[in-house]
C-alpha cells in the first residue's frame, strides 16, 4: 500500500479533531475548498517497507497485548456525522485504540508503521441485521419477491440444512463481510434446527475473525429439536462466558413472541426482531407488559404507526434499515423507514438482510439510502407538501452505517467510530484507484464513489484480517469448493436426491473436522 503522496482538496473542510462545525442530519458540506497537509504529521518523515514486510511484522507480533500499529498520514473519517475528516495518525496499542490526530504516535519509535497516505482510515462497517447462515445461497434469486425468498430459502433450502451447511453458511458471510470492510455485524440465525447447527454457526464466526453478536432464533419451517430459546444456556456456558470474546450472544424472534421477550428480558439478553405492519401488530401488548427495553433491536420496521414510534423511541429501542432489501422484496410499504425514525429522534442503523439477491456492500447500502430518501423529500417539496423532513446527508448515512450500527449491536461503547478507547475496528481505503481518485471529499467518496475492491486494509481488534486488497490467511480456493459443495447438496437434497431431515450421526464431528479446517491459508499463500 506504499504510494506516492499528493496533495487532497476536500469540500468537506478539514478541523480538530473532536470538534463539530456540521451538525448532525445537514445535507451539504460547507462548500469551501482546503487543501490538506502531505507532509507527514508529528514525527517527521519514517522508512517505508512494502507492504509485504509490514504484513510478516503485524503477524509476528499478533499476540503480544502491547504491540503498538501506527497508521501514519491518513485522511481519518471519526464515523459521527458530526465531527469531520482530518489528516492524521492514528496509534493502536494491544486491540485497542490510543491516541488520535495529527501528532499521534509521535513517540511511538518501536510501532509497526502502516503508510495510509492516499487512504481514507474509518471506522469499520457495522451491519446491524444479516442472515449469515444462507452464504452459500447468495446470487441464486436475483429478482426474487418476498415470497420468493421464503419459498426458496426457507421453506425449501433451510430445511434441509446440517450443521455443516450451516457452519460453511456463516464462514462464507463472514469473509465476504470482511472482504468488503464489515468488520461486526448481527447475525440474525433464524435457522437453528439443533443445537449442533447453533453450535457450528458460533465456531465459523469465531474461525473467521470477525465481530459478530449471535442472534439464534428457531426455523420458520421444517422440523427442529425444539431446543430454542433453552439452548441458549448451553450457548452462554459453551462459547461467552467472557465478554471480550468478538463474537457476543443475543435472542433473535421473528414473531415477536411474548413468552420469548419474557425469556430474554428475565436473562437481561438483548432481543433482535424482525418488525412491520401485518408482520408485527402486538407491539403495544408487549409494551403494556414493560417487554419493549432498550436490549431490543428492531429490524425494518416498516408500516408503524405513530403511536408505536413513539413506543419505539421513549422507550430506547435500537432501529435499523434495510434500502435494498425493503424495496427489492417488496417489504410492508417498500421504502425504507428513515424518515419516521428520524422524526421521533432515532438515528436508525443500516442493514443488508441476505444476499440471497444482492451482495454484502455497506457502500451500495448506502448510496441507495441517500438516493432513496432524498429523492423522496424532492418529490414532495416540488409537489408542496408540507412537513417534509430534510434530505440526509452522506455523513448521516457514514454514521449509519457505523456508530448506530453499533448501538443496534450493543456495542456502542466498543466499536463504530475512531475514538480513543474503542476497539480498533479500522478499514483502509484507497483513494488512488480510477473510481475513487482524486478523492476531493472523503466522505461523499466513500458513500456514493467507492466499493468493496477499493478497500486495501481491515483491522478487527487490531489484528490484521485484509492487507493490500487481500484476506489475510484465507485460501479462497477452498472456501469457494466448500460453498459449492454445500449449496449443490442442499439442492440435491431439495430435489429428494439426498436423503432431508437431520444431520446423519457424526457430523458434529464432520462440522469441525477436515473440511471446514482447510479454508485456512499460510500467510505466504
């Protein structure tokens, strides 16, 4: 990643960090032109290696608690739409991230050091709702309705499902998230027919690196042992019993079922739920019986009435959106709900939903959140309506897609934003490559000119899980074998080539054995 330095001029004007000259939900930069600094900041000017000997030294150190990375000369997105860019370092000492601006880390003489000039540093993405079982099922119904999916994944598919489907489903969701600089995301597994198929679901986001919250919830159809939500005991004692641990437990339900919220409430175990008119009308019950706490998250919420909004908001509920999903399938009204939850004072997350029809790429989501929403607001002010609300703008949408994508996870307090004590959840992005250059504003770069292919770096805790445009210590050969095995039998056995229902005896012992332990690659691979 090591490049020639230039000089950026940026629309969005470059401050101090942590100070706030746009506020939050304003639609434009302030229209001034700065041109950054290309010297590089506090410390003077460093040896550069390629970017192969800065890999083999983030490597060698990984398991030292007080390793130190210094990114240097970076053009530093905080995450808040409130607080803007600025060039600078930034330190991370063990998982975890020390100092930040233009003079971080100027003492730190012994740190790995990583040139980000001519990159964009920002907080990791954060899907707030994802079925990451159905990896292997992504792209085969691209123009598929509501119905559609159900039909295909999980009437069909879901049901046929083992515990080694189910372990492929995640590990490939959780690099193809990776890949595209989605460093935590909430898997919603509502596909949970045993315990093993939870366990298995646990062991591939573990394997892979990435932070998750697990959202274990029962099939919508087909048999199942019946085990949810008591199995989520075994889960906590098995696999959390710490809480530094990346990958963290909660309830999903899709049906939003007084006994389940009981069951999670009397736990203190926060609750993600599918939410929308026709889906979900007992809203209000739930709310009479003190059931509707801030550990809840709710998914698309589309079609609520006011009265539920403000059950919503007064009572702290975590929100998030789906643009793509929501339109594509035909959700409730169709158009993504952030207007009403903005209207009650949420600032919702964002979400991709599955990719059973279009890819993991918060840059995407993004871009047709904005689109969306503000063609919506210039439709109605060029018809006169009165009360509509202001168009967003691409910093709402970054915060979107990061620091409330943390709230919806609960881990607010952890990662979503650059800030001094959180975790380092970082993404790299190239500013060089034709669709991204000359990079005049980061932030409308990243939300409406970059993509996947433009992220060169991805730090999860500060350890190292993409470098120089490639996952680092993933053989991809194998994990594309694995995910074309599992999906052709799940379909074989959809057609009755195969014998459906459980898993055969001893495949709890498959799901971890060679097949999965291969897709692991050296780092000279």
């Amino acid at each position: 990643m090591t490049r020639s330095r230039s000089r950026l001029a940026c629309s969005t004007p470059v401050s101090t960090y942590g100070s706030s000259t746009r506020p939050p939900g304003s639609a434009t930069s302030t229209g001034s032109v700065h041109a950054w600094r290309s010297e590089p900041p506090g410390g003077g000017a460093r040896p550069r290696q390629q970017p192969s000997l800065v890999l083999d030294d983030l490597l060698r150190q990984q398991d030292d608690n007080s390793r130190r990375i210094l990114f240097q000369d970076a053009v530093i997105i905080p995450g808040p739409a409130d607080r803007q860019p600025l060039r600078g370092n930034v330190l991370v000492v063990g998982s975890r991230i020390a100092e930040v601006g233009p003079r971080a880390g100027a003492d730190a003489r012994d740190a790995v050091l990583v040139d980000a000039s001519d990159h964009i540093l920002m907080p990791g993405f954060v899907d707030s709702h994802l079925h990451a079982w159905e990896g292997q099922l992504r792209g085969m119904s691209p123009d598929a309705d509501f119905d559609g999916y159900l039909d295909l994944a999980h009437r069909s598919l879901a049901t046929h499902f083992h515990p080694h489907d189910s372990y492929v489903g995640n590990l490939v969701t959780s690099l193809v998230c990776l890949n595209a600089g989605v460093t935590t995301f909430i898997d919603n597994s509502h596909n949970c027919r045993s315990a093993d198929h939870a366990s298995a679901a646990v062991e591939a986001l573990l394997s892979a690196g990435v932070r998750g919250v697990y959202a274990a919830a029962a099939p919508l159809f087909g048999e199942w042992d019946r085990q949810w939500p008591k199995d989520r005991d075994r889960l906590q004692a098995e696999y959390f019993s710490s809480q530094e641990r990346l990958v963290t437990l909660r309830m999903m339900d899709v049906n939003s079922d007084a006994e389940s919220w009981q069951f999670a409430h009397d736990r203190g175990l926060w609750v993600s739920s599918e939410v929308g008119r026709g889906w979900v009308d007992n809203i209000l019950d739930l709310h009479e019986r003190g059931l509707v706490t801030e550990t809840h998250t709710f998914n698309h919420c589309l079609g609520l009435t006011d009265q539920e909004w403000r059950i919503i908001a007064e009572n702290g509920v975590k929100v998030n959106v789906c643009p793509r999903s929501d339109t594509l399938f035909g959700l409730g009204p169709s158009f993504p709900a952030v207007d009403e939850a903005l209207a009650v004072g949420i600032r919702p997350g964002l979400s991709m939903d599955n990719e059973i029809s279009f890819s993991v790429d918060m840059f995407r989501e993004m871009t047709v959140l904005l689109h969306l929403q503000r063609g919506r607001v210039h439709e109605r002010r060029n018809s006169s309506q009165e009360g509509v609300p202001e168009p967003i703008s691409a910093a709402d949408a970054i915060e979107f897609a990061t620091l409330r994508g943390a709230e919806n996870a609960g881990l607010m307090n952890r990662t979503g934003s650059i800030e001094v004590g959180k975790e380092a959840d970082l993404v790299l992005i190239d500013t060089t490559a034709p669709n991204t250059l000359p990079g005049s504003d980061p932030v409308g770069t990243v939300v409406t000119f970059a993509h996947p292919g433009n992220v060169s770096a991805v730090f999860v805790g500060g350890q190292v899980r993409k470098w120089d445009g490639r996952l680092v210590g993933v053989d991809l050969r194998v994990v594309r074998d694995l995910a074309e095995q599992s999906r052709d039998a799940l379909l074989d056995r959809a057609r009755g080539e195969a014998t459906p229902g459980a898993a055969p005896a001893g495949e709890q012992a498959q799901r971890l054995g060679s097949p999965p332990a291969d897709w692991k690659s050296s780092a000279e691979d």
